[in-house]
C-alpha cells in the first residue's frame, strides 16, 4: 500500500512539474512573407506546434510579411490548440536592413500583459532594434527580446554591447534575451551579461544552414541563442530542431529558412 502511495505521489508531482512549465522556440525564418507557400508555412507549423510560445525573426516589412505571420497563426490554430499573435511595426534602421518581428503563443498556456514594444533608447545604436513582450504564466510573468543582429561581416558585436544596459533599463523585468545574434556566445561581448548571471541556452551549438552537406556536416555558425537569468528562471532542458533532415538537400531545406529554430524549456522561480 506504501508503494502505491509513493508512486502515486511521484506521478504527481512529475505531472505538476510538467504543467508548471514553459516551452519556448525562436527562429530565424529567412525572408518569411510572400514568398512561402502555403505547404512550406504548413510545414513550418507541423514543425513548432509542440511549443507554448514562438518567437521569429526576419519577418518581411513589406511583401506579405504580416500575412505570412497570420497564415502561419491561423494554420496552427488547426491543430488542436488556440494561438494568437502580435508583430513589431518595422525597425527603425535606415542604414540596413528593416525588418519585422513577431511572437505566437497558446492562449491556454500564455497571457500577453500590456503591448509590445520595439527598444527605443537604443534604437540608434541598434539596426534593428529588440522587440519585446510580456507574458504571463499562472501569476509569474517573464519578458522576450526577440533581437535580429547586423550580419557577422558588420560586427555585431557593436549591437549586442549595448544589452549589457537592459537589465538596469528594465530592473522590474525578468528578461529573456533571443534570437539571431550572428555572434557565438564566447564572444567577450556576451560576458557582462553572463557577469550579471544571465546564462546561454546553448554552448557550442550551430544553428546556421550550410549551402551543402560536407562529410555529413550541414551547419555552419553558432549564431543563434537565447540567455536568462539563473536567479529568476529554473533551466530545464533546451535544444534544436534540425528541420533539414526532413528534406533531400539543403537546398530544398533553405526554402524555409537558413537557419533551424532554438527551444528552451523552463519555469520560473
């Protein structure tokens, strides 16, 4: 009877871990607006609907960008679940180039608490600069910077110094940093971050698409990532989807995008 007891106990408690918890995927979707279809967006659903929250990046500004959004919505809330979605007016960034941004989530799972927010104190300093989102989880809340780097040839890094100030901007906030910072997490840029106690989902892990498959290698840089702080998030796993395996070459794979989508898992403390 004790052993009944115990195991009931331990079934319980794993399944209250379960619910208590918060999948979050991000992805560069390369040029996502009119130029997919409706079988790759369909694809690119199939792909995520296993997380609570999406976050993408190199959403169009122009030409189907926020249709591309809402065509991927719509075709996840065919899946069993209910999701909505908000996209970022165009970053301000005239040198480079504009973009949207844009975050999907279950509406079971996740509250949206007030409007998003593209950063404006640095916008000057940041081409495409962070678009944020707070979320609500049963009454523990946690803030997204979904962010989208100049190109590794421009220096990123001259961006991402900048986030070592976010924290101090918005103290009340328990950010998440993610995206594409086309810079790999040893960089040096990242260290007053990780001085601070934010943390890497992701060491050593390249997410990039190559333009082929060399000796069964097919990714290229350690570009995307995401970082939280360990102090206010409970890290519980993490990981990529290698979406490329699905196809025949990576040729075909870069239709969707070049490059695979991040996930972490997590609660909050």
């Amino acid at each position: 009877m004790k052993n009944i007891i115990l195991v009931f106990l331990l079934t319980f408690c794993s399944l209250l871990h379960l619910h208590s918890q918060t999948k979050f995927l991000s992805w560069n979707i390369e040029n996502f607006g009119k130029s997919k279809s409706d079988s790759e967006i369909a694809f690119m659903a199939k792909t995520v609907k296993d997380y609570d929250i999406i976050a993408i990046q190199e959403v169009v500004a122009g030409h189907g960008g926020t249709q591309a959004v809402a065509l991927l919505a719509d075709e996840l809330n065919r899946k069993g679940a209910k999701w909505d979605y908000v996209i970022s007016d165009p970053t301000s960034s005239s040198a480079y180039k504009t973009e949207r941004y844009a975050y999907i989530w279950k509406t079971s799972k996740l509250k949206k608490i007030g409007k998003a927010w593209l950063e404006k104190k640095y916008q000057l300093e940041i081409d495409r600069e962070p678009y944020y989102c707070t979320f609500q989880y049963e009454n523990k809340q946690f803030t997204l910077v979904n962010f989208h780097a100049i190109t590794k040839s421009k220096q990123p890094e001259r961006e991402i110094k900048y986030f070592k100030f976010l924290p101090e901007e918005y103290p009340h906030l328990n950010l998440i940093f993610a995206g594409d910072f086309n810079c790999p997490q040893t960089h040096t840029v990242f260290n007053p971050l990780k001085k601070m106690g934010y943390k890497s989902i992701l060491v050593n892990q390249k997410t990039s698409l190559k333009q082929e498959c060399k000796n069964n290698i097919c990714l290229a840089s350690e570009f995307d990532n995401m970082y939280y702080s360990i102090s206010k998030i409970n890290f519980i796993d993490s990981g990529v989807i290698p979406f490329y395996k699905n196809f025949n070459s990576l040729k075909q794979a870069r239709l969707i995008s070049d490059h695979i989508p991040i996930w972490f898992e997590f609660s909050l403390n």
